[in-house]
C-alpha cells in the first residue's frame, strides 16, 4: 500500500530562502519523516515577474544544505509532475472551468488602484484588502461569461457573505474565519491569463494528492479561502499545520530582502546546519506546550547568536 502520509514543500523562487522559510520546510520535513510518509518538492514559479530559474536552483541547493530530502521533485520526478507549477497551466484551466460551473465566479476590471479608492474601511496589514464588491453580480449565474470591454479582467471568487469558515489547525488548534468580514472575493484567475496563487495551490495540493500542508502561519486566512475553493469543487481538503512566523531583532518579520539571514549567507559565514536544525527542534519542544486554541503564539525572533 502507498504511504497515507503526503506533505509537500512549496518554494517560490523569487529570492534566496531564509531562515524563516527554513524553518517551516524543516518541519515539513520533519512530520513526513515521521509518518514514514512522502515529502514532494513543488516549484511554485507562477510570477512571471519575479521568479528566475537560478532561484530554483539555489532553493534546491539550500534546502539539500539544510539537510531535507524529498521523494518528488522538479529534480528528481515523480508519479504526480510535473512539480514546477508553470508546466501545469493547463490542468489549472481545468480547475478554473469546473469552478466556473459552480456559478461562484465573476469577471472583475477593478485595478489594484480602484479597489484603494472603493475601500470604506482599513484593511488587515498582512492581508489583501477586502474586495469592495463593484464587479460583483446581483445573480451568482448571470456570471459565467467574460464581459464584453476592453479593460483586464480577472476572475473573482465570489464569499458566502457571513459564513464561519472553520478548521482544526494541527498546530493551533480550531480557527474560525468569517467569509466577507476577515477576506472578501478573491481573485482565482488574473488578467495576464494565469491562475492566482489561491487557485493554483488547491489544484496541486489536490491532484499531488497531499494529505497534510505545513506552511507559514501568515496563510491562515488563505487556508480559509481554499478551503471554499476544495467545496466548489467537491474535493477532500487535505489536514493543515501553520508554522510560527520567524522576526528579526526589531520584530520584523523576516522576508527575502532580509539577506544576512538567508541559508546561503549562512552557509557561507560558515553556519553549521545541523546547530540549527537542533535550535529549531528545541523550539518545538518547548512550543508544543503552546497550543491554544484561537491563539497565535508570538512570532520567534531569529536571535542567531
Ligand atoms: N509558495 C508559497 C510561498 O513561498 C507557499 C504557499 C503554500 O505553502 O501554500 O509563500
């Protein structure tokens, strides 16, 4: 029988990896490891802005430096590829159709500067502003077709407006999300013609049949987003884990320009990969006492020294 147990690691090759993204793919690492399960390594390359190859390249590297080890990859194949999301367009179109018949989805022209301009109230720091609803249909189903105009167009998933979205965090424990209140519509396919991260993301967790995603804490909300997008479209939705966020010495949290902490300064300052696996497993030990239910344990500060 194959192993029940499927997780995966979800790089962006936008930038060099840091410690922060260490961390939680360590952890990946960890509990597919311990449930004698598969660990696939997936290249999330859909910004055609901003991923570059040697990215992947590098993430590869650093991940291999850290010490993981992966079953399915963009290097080394697998039953489920191909594993760089840029060679799976077309089964995205798929998706997109089939969520295009559950009568959920509406064309929107609205630029990032009009939906600035519609916003009545603050919007969450971490999080996307709340669609304001200006595209949005009075009839779900006069909705399937592309408007007839000029301007891009994305396509938006439309909320069930108060609805509790609720799931068990293995981490957190329960959370709770109301549709329309803490996120708004989102976009699931872009004006350029490629899917939008929320869609992308179910497809492949779907088809590459993972039974558990371990990511960072600040994808809760987007948890909630897919887990609509899994009932549109009838799919089991696979367990959840949302890793601690990691900040620097000022409490910000740690992004790609934050280079002096990425894995390949610290390899080449001479870091010992394997101190800081023991850190981070130190973490956890204390930490898996934390679990609270609704509470988000306070960001862990890098602290190197
Ligand atoms: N590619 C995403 C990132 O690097 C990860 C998304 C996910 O794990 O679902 O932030």
């Amino acid at each position: 029988m194959p192993p029940s147990y499927r997780g995966r690691l979800a790089p962006s090759p936008t930038g060099r990896l840091h410690l922060g993204h260490a961390r939680t793919f360590w952890t990946a690492f960890q509990r597919a490891r311990a449930a004698g399960g598969v660990l696939v390594l997936r290249n999330e390359d859909l910004d055609r802005d901003r991923a570059k190859p040697e990215f992947v390249a590098a993430f590869i590297e650093d991940l291999r430096w850290l010490g993981l080890t992966w079953d399915e990859g963009p290097d080394v194949g697998g039953p489920y590829g191909p594993y760089s999301q840029s060679e799976r367009i077309e089964s995205y179109r798929v998706t997109f159709d089939q969520l295009r018949e559950s009568s959920r989805l509406y064309p929107c022209t609205c630029s990032r500067k009009d939906i600035q301009a519609a916003l009545t109230a603050p919007h969450p720091v971490d999080d996307e502003p709340i669609y304001p609803g200006t595209c949005r249909p009075k009839l779900p189903e006069s909705a399937t077709q592309p408007s007839k105009t000029n301007r891009p167009q994305n396509w938006r998933f439309q909320v069930p407006d108060g609805e509790v979205i609720d799931f068990v965090d293995k981490r957190l424990g329960p959370q709770r999300f109301v549709a329309g209140r803490d996120f708004g519509d989102f976009v699931v396919w872009r004006h350029d013609d490629l899917p939008s991260y929320q869609l992308a993301c179910v497809a492949d967790d779907a088809l590459m049949r993972i039974s558990e995603v371990v990511r960072g804490a600040d994808l809760l909300i987007s948890t909630a987003r897919q887990l609509l997008l899994y009932r549109a479209l009838q799919l089991a939705s696979p367990a959840f884990y949302h890793c601690p966020l990691m900040t620097d010495d000022h409490g910000v949290r740690l992004a790609k320009r934050h280079s002096g902490l990425s894995l390949a300064a610290l390899r080449e300052a001479g870091r010992d990969p394997a101190e800081l696996r023991a850190r981070w497993q130190d973490d956890r030990n204390r930490s898996s006492t934390l679990i609270d239910a609704n509470k988000e344990p306070q960001a862990t500060r890098v602290g190197l020294g």
